[in-house]
C-alpha cells in the first residue's frame, strides 16, 4: 500500500485561467486521469444508451421536455413570482438572489441567525457555481459536502470535474489515500474495496448528520403550481440533509422552474436514465415549505439569477437554460472524454459548460466554444434537445476573432467567393506543390500549418483535377 | 428526369477529383444527366463554423446563385449538404438545402436503388462521419449502398460512431485533442485489418488518412469511388 503518497489535486496541476488548448494540452499528458476517464464515461455512456433504448415514447418525452423549458423560457417572471406565492403560502421563506455574493451572504445570514458555524451539503451545481464554500470559509462558517464524490473531492482539497460525478478523475485507490490522508475517522488499515470505502464514508457523514443544525441545498427542479422542490439523488445522503437539520437552506437557479407538478412525469424519466443510466434513481425528495413534526422547521429558497436573465435575451442561445444537469453530454462527448472537467476552467464542463460558461459570464471563456469538433453527440443524447452544435457555432460568430485568423479568413473568403480567383488559386497550388507530388504527401509545414502537421500528413493535389477532366469529356 | 447539379466541394476541387468523377460515374449508370457549374466553389462551412458569419454568408449566396437553376444538386459530401440545409436559413434564409443530397440519400431517397451494379472484391470498414450520420440523419444509407456492392466484404469499424477530431479549424485549434482522438480513431481503423476504410466526406477521410500514413492502416476511400467499380 502506497499510502504516503500525497494525493496532488487535479485542479492544481492545471494551470489556473489558462485558455482550453493549452489546459487540455496539460490533462492529455496525464495518462492515469485518461485512463479514469475512458473507463467511466464508457461505461455510463453504454448504461444509458441502454435503458433510454427501452422507452418507445422517448424521442416524444424529449420533445416534450424542450417544450415546457422553451415555455418556463417565455415565461420565466410569472412563474417565479408564482412560485415564491405557492411556497411562502406553505410556510417557506423565499429570497431573491441577484448574483453569487447576494446568495452567498443571504445563506451566510440565515446560517448565524440559526446560531450555527457550519452546514452539511447536499450534492448542489449552484452552490459551486456561486462558490458557497469558500465563501463561508472564508467568513468564519464551514460547509461539508455529503454526497460521497462531492466529499472525496472536498476531502483532495480539489474541485469536481463532472457534474454528475465529480470524482470521475480518482480511481478507488487514490480514494482510499485520499480518505486515509484528510478524513481524520479514516479507520485504520482501509482497502480500496467499494463497500469498504463506502462504509467509511457512511460512519463519517453519520457524525455529520446527527450534529447539523442547518442544512444547504440545491434543487433540481422548482415547481411554480405548489411551490415544491424536487432533489434526485442516488445515496440518500441528501435526504439526510433534507430532512433532520432545523433550517434548510435551498439555492435555486431560476431556470429550474416547471409550471406544473405534473410536469415532473416528463423529466422523472428523462434525467435518472440520462444521468445515471438506471430508470430510477433510488431517492427522490420533494418538500413543499415546512410542515410541524415533519422535517425542517424554517425552509428558505434563494431564487439565484447570477447571469441567467441575461442568458434569456440571446434567441439561440438560451436554450442552454433549458439544462437539467444531467451530464449525458459530457459523458458521450470526445473531447471530455481525453481532458476531463478542469481544463474547461468552469464549475459546467463539456459540452454543456462550453455553451453555457461564456454566456453566465460574457467576456470570459472566449475559447469555449471551440473546444468542440462539431460531431454532435450531444445534441444526440441530450434529453431536452439542446441543440449544442448550433449554440456552438452561434457563440463564435459572436465572439472576438484574433487579427492574423480574421484577415487569412477574410482573404480565403475573398478567393472562393471569385470562380476565376479560386480556379487560379487551385491552379498555383498544384503548381506549388509539385515537388511533392511524387511522394504524394507533405510531412512538415511551418506555423500555422504545423499545428496540422504534427500528428497528421497532407495530401498533396494531384497532376490533373476534376475541372481538367469534365472540360475534356465536354468535348 | 430532374435537372441534378453536381457540387464537387471545395475539398475535392483541391486534393481528390477520383470521387466526383465517381460520383458522375455513378449517376450517369442510373440514367441521370449530371451538369456541373464551373462557377461553384465553396459552401461556406469552413466561415460558418469558424465564428465568421458575413463571409459565410457571402460564399452561401454564390452558391445559391450557382446552384439556382436545379431541381437537385448532388455532392459527396455529408458535411458541406448539412450546411446548406441547417446553417443556410439562418445565414441568407435561402432554403435551397432541401434540394441538396449527399450522394446516399439522392441514391436511396430519389433514384430509389440501392444497388448501383458495383463490384469491389476487397475487405471495407466504414467510418460514419459525424455530419452526414447526426446533422444530416443519413443513418446506414452509405452503408447499405455498399452491402449491395458485388464481392464487398464489409467489416465493423470499433467505436465507430466517434468523432476522427477533424471538425475543420478544430484540428488546428486544438490541435493536441484532435491529435489524441485522431490516433484511437486510426488505432480501431488498423484493428479490423481492412484494406480500404471507406466515408462519405473526404475532409475527414484527409484527417484519419493523414495519420494512418504515419501509423499504417486501411487505405482511406470516398465510398462513391467504390459504388463506382465496375461490375
């Protein structure tokens, strides 16, 4: 047993705010994290294939679920307003969240108000997306992560690299080093066995749960008809949290607003066999405000907006609202699959993050949208039909374009849009490469070239070209 | 008989004049006459997908002047056919896509043959490209144009429904993950120990065949040149 070897954060290794290329570059080069990941995405990539295969009706259930986002889209102020009424009328107290630093001090207030200096967590995007941890931390109060990969990566100091899963980079050794190191109740002598490291977890939460005065949440869907909350998760850990602290805080994103209850029949079949593969997911919480003798005492809801209204005026690209969190994507995508979460530089990696990131905070993650080859495998699996190839390739038309790119860009355009030029300019290039033509191929060609050449040969163009022959049979 | 346009690509006018001609070879056989405009020249993608809208657009609007007059305008190209059909409305709001067929679909959905009377006596593995088999919905048209093919023997591409890590400006972009999808993509490619490793668009044939020929593999084929073999 290797024990004394620290485990080095993921995250640290990549440099911090480094554009994709080069961040990828880093990632490709780290062939343990590779191998963690082929393995995993592999393997739920096939589950789901599997079980979303079963349902005849899926193709409609997906049209459907694009339906009442594109509704909640149209009308996301009356829904929420709706919302805070239904769940204010049962007890609830709703808050309304500009941005990150307001949600983050609006939790960090109730939290004192509760007489309490730390809080479990249930498995939450929104809480990362607003840096709740290290909010509170650095504001004297303390927040533990309870869903197992959220806690091992709390555990390595790191940062999640999936949605879903977000200790996708650590195999089961590395987790039992990490557990030994950092997690103080580690019993002694722990294998990397599943149910082993499992049953160490389990015995350290226990002591979490049992002490919690406050609980922080996020949710995966908010319905405005009763104003409910739904959390779907597989360990039950999150129930825990949601049901034996006195106060519960739940950070919302407004896009996770449905109109009506019965509307989560639709996404109940969609997400658990899009995220996890399985046609159920074990726990299924939904709360509506506080009831006596029956779970929390004082529910609060953080209506979170940070960037998402702005999201809404963009016609194309705010069907990224339309996400669930389910990370499909993610797992068929082929440029995730060889850098894994951290070399996107944003809490929604993949495909998914490279169309939301850069709209959550315009100006940043520019290069996003180019960490993708088009192949479309996402919009494929997506259970809400985002249709992430067209938001890509929005997002770059709007986007800023380096000087040298946008003048060669500009001249090849002026080429083929003149028939003569561009027949002159295949001529020239036959001409040009003519020393070549026996070999065939181009091995090396200088910068930008290069960036083509370093994995892969060019062909040259051959002697005669198809124009030559069509004028000749012509005759 | 419709009047079908021939849309050779910007790719092959450059680098791979065998397909085009196959893909007359091919038409001429079912009975079709085939026109090419000399005037054509690029679809656009390359602008389109690269961020640059206005010279996308500009390049959409000489092709659809080009490719006005015909009922049907044919190319062997998945990639270059999705981007007239999906891209264009939004560029120039010409909706001359839906007269736009990669070569399969004119074959299966139009001429309604799916054998073309070719004979090819070598062992293909497919690679479904990316654009024709998601953008386009071409499914196993290529495929089944080749199960008809005379003395063909077609063998299973592993993860053959993953990307090459072409995508145009992605494979100089980011160059080093293009690289790394690349070399499973020729890996699988030499595994089935094909000789030929058949597609239905050439710039990704030019991707996966640059880098077989440093690692060694099938050699890269436009399946239209096979569906072109004479019986």
């Amino acid at each position: 047993m290797s024990t004394d070897a620290r485990i080095v954060p993921a995250a640290s290794l990549i440099p911090a705010d480094a554009p994709f290329p080069k961040a990828a570059k880093v990632a490709l080069g780290m062939p343990q994290l590779r191998k963690n990941l082929a393995h995993a995405t592999g393997t739920i990539r096939a589950k789901r294939a599997n079980v979303a295969g079963e349902l005849d009706d899926w193709e409609r259930l997906r049209d459907t679920a694009s339906a009442i986002k594109a509704d909640v889209q149209h009308r996301l102020p009356e829904l929420a307003i709706e919302f805070e009424r239904n769940a204010t009328a049962a007890g609830a107290t709703v808050h309304w969240a500009r941005d990150a630093q307001e949600a983050n001090e609006i939790a960090a207030r109730i939290v004192r108000e509760a007489g309490a200096d730390e809080v479990v967590k249930v498995k939450s995007m929104a809480t990362q997306e607003i840096e709740l941890n290290e909010h509170f931390e650095a504001h004297g109060l303390k927040a533990f992560e309870t869903d197992l990969a959220e806690l091992i990566v709390q555990l390595a100091e790191d940062k999640p690299s999936h949605i879903l899963v977000p200790a996708i980079h650590y195999n089961r050794t590395q987790i039992r080093d990490i557990f030994t190191q950092s997690m103080g109740d580690a019993p002694s002598g722990l294998t990397d066995e599943p149910a082993a490291l499992a049953e160490a977890a389990r015995l350290h939460l226990r002591r979490r749960f049992l002490s919690a005065k406050v609980a922080v949440s996020g949710a995966n869907f908010a319905v405005a008809e009763t104003g409910s909350l739904v959390v779907v998760e597989s360990e039950g850990n999150g129930r825990m949290c949601l049901t034996m602290p006195e106060t519960l805080i739940s950070i919302v994103g407004l896009e996770k607003l449905l109109p009506r209850f019965g509307d989560l029949e639709v996404f109940m079949q969609l997400l658990p066999r899009s995220s996890t593969g399985e046609r159920m997911n074990p726990y299924t919480s939904v709360w509506t405000g506080s009831r006596e003798g029956d779970g929390p005492r004082d529910v609060h809801v953080i209506l979170l907006d940070n960037g998402r209204t702005g999201v809404l005026a963009d016609e194309v690209g705010r069907q990224a609202l339309s996400c669930i969190r389910c990370s499909a994507c993610l797992n068929v995508c082929p440029v995730y699959e060889r850098t894994g979460g951290h070399a996107y530089g944003h809490v929604y990696p993949g495909p998914i993050g490279a169309i939301l990131a850069p709209q959550l905070e315009p100006g940043r993650h520019d290069d996003l949208p180019y960490a993708s080859s088009l192949c479309g495998a996402c919009y494929e699996v997506c259970p809400v039909k985002i249709n992430i190839p067209e938001v890509l390739v929005h997002l770059r038309q709007q986007g800023p374009h380096e000087a040298g790119e946008k003048a060669a860009m500009g001249a090849a355009k002026a080429v083929m849009a003149r028939p003569r030029l561009w027949r002159a300019a295949l001529k020239a290039a036959r001409f040009g490469s003519m020393p070549w033509r026996r070999k065939g191929f181009l091995r090396r060609l200088p910068w930008p070239g290069s960036r083509w050449t370093v994995s892969r040969d060019l062909p040259v163009p051959p002697k005669e070209d198809f124009r030559d022959w069509w004028k000749e049979r012509q005759r | 008989m419709p009047r079908v346009g021939l849309f050779i690509t910007c790719v092959n006018d450059a680098l791979f004049p065998e397909t085009p001609k196959a893909v007359v070879a091919v038409l001429e056989r079912l009975g079709y006459e085939v026109d090419f405009p000399a005037a054509q020249t690029c679809c656009g993608q390359m602008h389109a997908n690269s961020g640059y809208k206005d010279d996308a657009a500009r390049l959409a609007r000489s092709f659809e002047r080009v490719f006005e007059p015909y009922d049907a305008v044919v190319t062997p190209s998945g990639s270059c056919a999705a981007m007239t059909r999906d891209q264009y409305p939004h560029l120039t709001g010409s909706t001359i896509g839906r007269r736009v067929y990669e070569l399969s679909e004119f074959l299966i959905d139009v001429a309604r043959v799916e054998d073309v009377g070719a004979r090819f006596p070598h062992t293909v593995t497919y690679h479904p490209t990316c654009h024709g088999t998601r953008a386009l919905g071409l499914g196993d048209k290529p495929l089944r144009l080749l199960r008809a093919v005379r003395d063909i023997d077609l063998v299973d591409l592993p993860a053959a429904d993953q990307c090459c890590g072409f995508g145009g400006t992605f494979a100089l972009k980011n160059s080093e993950v293009s690289s790394a999808m690349l070399a499973d993509k020729c890996r699988h490619a030499a595994d089935t120990g094909a000789e030929y490793l058949a597609a239905a668009d050439n710039s990704c044939l030019t991707h996966i065949g640059g880098g077989i020929s440093r690692s060694g593999g099938p050699r890269p084929i436009h399946y239209a040149e096979i569906l072109a073999s004479a019986a």
